[in-house]
C-alpha cells in the first residue's frame, strides 16, 4: 500500500519530467533543423548564381551580407511579433507567413539575361537583389524561427524557461553541421534541383515542427505556469546594453569575413577555405551559449590580447606562409569567444530575448557591411582585417582590466604616437647603420620590440595604450611595400585587390590579382613583346599556337577568342591576318591592361583587329556567330576561384558550337589546389571530343630568370585530325577520364578534384 501511495506521489512528478524532456526535444529539434535549413541554402544558392561573378572572395562576403541583413529582418520581425501581440495572434501571423512563403519554393535562380550581364557593371548590387529575388522570404521565415521559438519556449512552465538561451547552442550546432556537410555530403551527391527540392520539402517539415511547437507551448502554459522570470544578468539601463551587444557582436562577424578574405587571399588560395572561419565562428557561439561552460571565459578573455599581438606583429612582418593559416584561425577563435563569452555575461532575462537577439544580429549586419561594401571602397587593400584586430585587442584588453579599467592618461596617447614615429623614421637609420637595413632580421626584430612594448600596456591595463600602440605599428609596416618590389599601382574592387608592381630585380612588371599572377612583362624594351610566364613560346601554348597558326595558314578560321585578358600577354602572339577578342569580367583589368605606362601588350598588339567584351564570358560568347573562331582560350582557371560555369557540359557544348571546323579549344589549368585534367577528360568523352594535356612544370636551368613559369595545358578539338601534331606528339598525353561523373550546369563536385597540399 506503501509502494502504490508512493507511486501515486510520484508518478505526476514522473509524468512531468518526461514532458519537460520532451518539450525541450521538440523545441531543440525545431531549432536544429531550422539552422540546418539556414546554412544549407546559403552555398546552394552560391552554386546556383555566384559562378557568374567570378567566384571572388568578395562574392561570399556579398552573401554574408545579404543573409546577415536578412537575419536581422528576421529577429526583427520575431522581436515585434512577440511585443506587440498576443501568443496566440503571433503564431497565427507567424503560420500564414510561412504559408506564404511556400509559394517561392523551390528555389531557382533567375536565367534572365539581361539582368545577369548588367551584374558587371554593379555586381554587389545586382548580387543582392538576385538573392532577395530568389531566396528572400523563405530565408526571412526560417531566420526568424530561432528567436520566437526560444521566446515562446520562456513562456512555458519548464524549468529551463527562465533562461532559454542554452536553445541558441543547438541552433549553432545545426548551423555548422550543415556548412560541413554541405560541400561533403550534399554538393557531391545531389543536382542542385534534387537539392532545391529538398531544401523545399525540409521547410514544409519546419512548418509543422514550428506548429507542433506553438501548440506545445500554448498546451504547457496554460497545464502549468511558467517559472518566474530571472532577473537580468546585466542589469544595467537598457541604453547602455544595446552598444555593448552590437559592438561585441559586430567584432566577430566583421573578423570573420575578414580573415577569410585575408587568407584567400594572402596567404592559401584554397577552395572551401571560407568554410573553417565560418565553422569556428559557429563553434564560439555553441561554447558560449551551451549549457556546460567547457572554456572558463576569464582565461580566454586573458589570452586573447597577447594572442592578438602575436599575429600584428606577423602582419606587420608580412608573414604569408600558409604555414601562420592556424594561427590566424586560433587567434580569431580566441578574439570571438572573447566577444561571444562577454554577450552571454551580459544577457537580459527572458522577457528581453528577442531584443538581444535582435541587438546581435545588427551587430552582425554591421560587420557584413562594413567588410563587403565599405572597406572595398575606402581601402586598395585588405586593410578591414588588421583594423579589426586591433579593435579586438583593445576590446579584449578591457574586458581582461575589467573594473581596473582607467581613463588613458597623456602618456598613454603620447607614447604610441612616438612607437610610430620611431618605427617610420629612426629605426630604419639604425638598421642602416648596423648593416641590418636589407636583410629579414632587422625588420623582425624591430617589430617584435614593437611588439613588447605593445603587450606593456596590455600588462598594465591600458587597452587604449595598447590599440594606438598596435595602430602605430600597423600604419608604419605598410608605409613600405617594397617587399614585393617596386608597388605601381594597387587598387580594390568587387573582385578583388590588383597591385602591379616591378620585381626587385627592375627587369619585369608583374600584374597580381588577388595572390595570383595574371601576367609578366620584360621591361628590357628589346623584349617587352615578348609572352612570358605561363605563355611562354617554349611552353605548351606556343607549341598550340605553332599548331593552330598552321592550320589557319592552310584556310582555317583566323579568329581568336580569349577568355581572361591579364596583363594581356596572349596578344604577343598575333599577327596582322587575325582577329582576336578578348572576354574580361573586370574592368579595372582591361582599364590596367590598355594603359601603356603599365604594360605594352595590347598597344603593340600586331593583331589586324581586337577588341575586349567586359562581362560574364560564357554568356558573352555565347552572343557571337556559330563557328566562328579557329581557336578559344580559356585562361581563367589558374586561381582559387574556379568559374564552374565554363567548365560544364552545356559550356562546353557552346564553346563548340562557336568553334569553326578544325579549331582547338586551349584551357589553362595551372592550379596549385585543384585537378581539373579528370573533368576536362570526362568531359571530351562524354562530348566526342579528341583532348591532350601536356604538364610543363619541370623548368631547364635558367628559363625562370628568363621570365617561363610552369604550366599546364589542356587541347580539345572535334577529332584527332584536327589536333594536328599534337595528338602524336609524346609529351601531348591523354588526359585522365576519372572523374565519377560529367560536370553539368546542374551538378559538380570540385571537393574530389582538390590536391590537399599547403605547403
């Protein structure tokens, strides 16, 4: 009798604690699939439309953006939702809204032609408009999912209500599940259709979970009252918390996408590089927001600092190894879990969850504007990345000085202004005088002083001391950038930073686009028409030419076609009997390239006719006559970014269609990171297509100093007739058909063709 009176107390406690478990299943499960959903259609719908812009690093950081801005719609739109109605009439809005949105599924990319090649002119904005056409409600509606869940969920009777932030782990552990299984598990076995439709079917599911959460939540508050409300955790006037939650939300997300452009660009043009920042990012928000504290926020805020002067001294050195990647990666996960442990320090109470959310996701926004837009046309370089760091590290060194923080003192502003001026002036006379001037030593030892006496007033507290101290140096390590020779010219744009700049040797001028060489010229005047670097005439592409030039003698078509300009090497080539046009999607390249005081190519050009078309190549090329031209160049293969889109069946079926009998088609497929022979070999199988790749990587003594780099090059023509010599030629070898399956418009896989290899 005993047991069965025991049983009876205990059996509703029983019953209760199962349904607080599965109440939070239900919500945390909701709240997962949501952030899956989120993160998946970011990459889909890059892969749907971003090829047709080159793929720059700013392409994603034009994304961030979008989707940063559409977030903050979203917590917005949650904040209103929940402060201005009743539970009961928000989910009623909520539900027609994403009724609503159902009606833009699936996603598709707009094919409209106009609109897509008038992205050239204004591509940041043409970007942003395509993926509020596309995507810009469903990703509002799921945005919006994390904040009213988590403020619905705090209206419960569970125990957890009063502090429902431990939700927000679970979102960011579905956020970075997906961005990892995206480019491993979705991209390689699904069409971008199969993936739409998915993505489309997954957000019916959200619907249902989303309602299946309102009636559980209506059900529990009204079986049980909630638990009453915690105070704040900070419990300061409102006015002084929004600063701080924007401020400390928009110091991540801004080093974010700094870090990715900088290591993209700098230091491993790597594909899917983007993905490890973005991850670490996640990463901080779930061991700040989880429930079990696995890093104690005090040492993290302790090691930050120093960490953060570490790598201004390897900037300021000018360290791009891709061997310092992990420490750039470390450091930025010290700087966001620094800001990510103080916002959750500095929480509201429950009743203000959605403003917090709301609070962080401006922050977030901010970040994204001021990497994709503003910096882009303030700074002719990466200059957003190492200004952030220094803002982290005054930030950290506050946090870390906590109430011992003091108002900087005059000798705390003076003597970084005089860090400054030694670093500008006097220190270069004493590397002079000790013979040190020209040498690796005297600049790393200079610096790392600098250093030391930036990490003395971490020691003592002062973090304004420290960031004019870090600014000082930052400011004197780029008064000088002859370390890469003689600089002429750097500016940035939507694509990505161009520097053209002599050599130290003064024999050749250089054109960079963004850590990759896009062109070499003699500045010897007997041999400024001479093709250099990867156009070298004892490369493959002049034993091409020899051929091609053979069979345009014999009655071949003598139009050229080039897809990527440079610095316009290609045109040393040309002879008066030819017409040759050059397909560019950067201005500024063209604008570089015409300009005699920088490079001679096109002034000289020998050519009876050319002409460059600025815009997308394959639906520029796509305009011109049906065998027309007797050979097609496609050099836009040889950095990070490869454009897909020139590299499927459909492309490839019209750059055939535009190739006159006995033409070749000549792709550049010199790539450190990727393999691009399997795909081009499948592709000619599956075309009918005769193909030849030749690696001239080995170099004989002295061809480097001659201006030859290695490269390698890939033929195609529509038999082995047409390829002429070099189908018999033994250094001319049948490319690799290994790829698991042709490359189309709708599907390709460039994670089974990377070469794992960052040295």
């Amino acid at each position: 009798m005993d047991v069965e009176v025991q049983g009876a107390v205990t059996s509703p406690g029983l019953r209760r604690l199962r349904e607080d478990g599965a109440l939070a299943l239900l919500f945390g499960l909701t709240l997962f699939a949501a952030a899956w959903l989120l993160f998946v259609v970011q990459p889909m719908i890059g892969k749907m439309m971003l090829p047709l812009l080159g793929g720059t690093p700013a392409v994603w950081n034009t994304c961030m953006l979008f989707f940063q801005a559409a977030l903050l719609g979203g917590y917005a739109y949650a904040h209103l939702l929940t402060a201005r109605l009743s539970r009961r009439k928000g989910m009623l809005v909520h539900g027609g809204l994403i009724l609503l949105a159902l009606a833009s599924l699936p996603i598709a990319a707009r094919s409209d032609e106009a609109l897509t090649s008038g992205g050239a002119a204004h591509p940041a904005a043409w970007l942003l408009g395509q993926l509020s056409v596309t995507a810009g409600l469903p990703f509002f509606v799921v945005a919006a999912t994390a904040p009213l869940l988590q403020r619905w969920f705090a209206g419960t009777g569970h125990p957890s209500a009063r502090d429902p932030y431990f939700l927000y782990a679970a979102s960011n552990l579905g956020s970075m599940l997906a961005l990892l299984g995206y480019p491993f598990l979705v991209e390689p076995n699904l069409t971008l259709a199969a993936q739409s439709s998915g993505w489309a079917a997954g957000y019916g599911l959200l619907g249902l979970l989303v309602l299946g959460c309102g009636v559980a939540a209506a059900r529990d508050a009204r079986r049980a009252p909630p638990p009453p409300m915690e105070e704040a955790v900070d419990v300061r006037p409102r006015a002084k918390d929004w600063p701080a939650w924007v401020g400390l939300a928009f110091i991540p997300s801004s080093l974010l996408l700094g870090v990715t452009t900088f290591l993209t660009t700098d230091l491993a043009p790597f594909p899917l590089l983007w993905v490890v920042p973005l991850a670490i990012y996640l990463l901080t928000f779930i061991l700040a927001f989880g429930s079990h504290t696995w890093l104690p926020h005090a040492w993290i805020v302790r090691l930050a600092a120093p960490s953060l002067v570490f790598l201004m001294v390897l900037l300021c050195l000018h360290a791009n190894e891709t061997g310092w990647v992990p420490v750039h990666l470390a450091v930025f996960f010290l700087a966001a879990m620094a800001c990510h442990g103080e916002l959750v320090r500095h929480r509201p109470r429950a009743s203000r969850l959605t403003e917090f959310y709301l609070a962080m996701s401006l922050g977030g926004a901010l970040g994204g504007l001021f990497n994709a837009i503003v910096a882009p046309l303030a700074f002719s370089w990466v200059a957003e990345y190492p200004l952030m760091l220094v803002v982290a590290a005054t930030v950290a060194a506050g946090l870390a000085a906590g109430a011992g923080w003091r108002r900087p003192s005059l000798a705390e502003l003076v003597l970084p202004v005089l860090l400054g001026v030694a670093l500008l002036w006097l220190a270069p006379g004493l590397l002079d005088q000790l013979g040190l001037r020209s040498g690796r030593l005297g600049i790393i030892l200079t610096y790392s002083l600098a250093g030391l006496i930036a990490l003395g007033f971490w020691w003592r507290g002062r973090a304004v001391g420290l960031g004019l101290a870090l600014a000082a140096m930052l400011l004197a390590s780029q008064s000088d950038l002859n370390y890469e020779g003689v600089v002429r010219v750097q500016e940035r744009n939507f694509f990505g930073v161009l520097r053209v700049a002599d050599d130290a040797t003064g024999e050749y001028r250089r054109l960079i686009h963004s850590g990759t060489l896009h062109g070499i010229q003699s500045l010897d005047p007997s041999r400024r028409d001479e093709p250099l670097s990867y156009y070298h005439r004892t490369g493959p592409f002049g034993q091409v030419f020899r051929e091609w030039s053979a069979s345009a003698a014999a009655g071949a078509s003598r139009k050229v076609a080039a897809v990527g300009l440079g610095a316009g090497s290609l045109v040393s080539y040309a002879t008066p009997e030819q017409d040759w046009t050059f397909f560019e999607i950067d201005p500024d390249v063209v604008r570089i390239a015409e300009d005699p005081a920088l490079f001679t190519y096109l002034k000289d050009c020998r050519a009876g006719a050319w002409h460059v078309e600025i815009g997308d190549a394959r639906l520029r090329l796509r305009r011109a006559d049906d065998a027309s031209f007797g050979l097609i160049v496609l050099d836009a293969f040889s950095s990070d970014a490869i454009p897909t889109h020139l590299l499927t069946r459909e492309a490839l079926a019209m750059e055939r269609a535009k190739l006159a009998p006995g033409g070749l088609i000549a792709f550049h497929i010199s790539n450190r990171f990727i393999d691009l022979a399997p795909v081009l070999g499948r592709l000619a199988d599956d075309a009918g297509m005769a193909a030849r790749v030749r690696a001239d990587v080995h170099l004989a003594p002295g061809l480097m100093e001659q201006g030859k780099l290695g490269s390698i090059w890939l033929v195609m023509a529509a038999d082995e007739a047409s390829l002429g010599v070099l189908g018999r030629d033994p250094g001319w070898a049948r490319p690799p058909s290994t790829a698991e399956r042709v490359w189309t418009d709708d599907q390709s896989d460039i994670v089974r063709h990377l070469r794992l290899d960052l040295r």
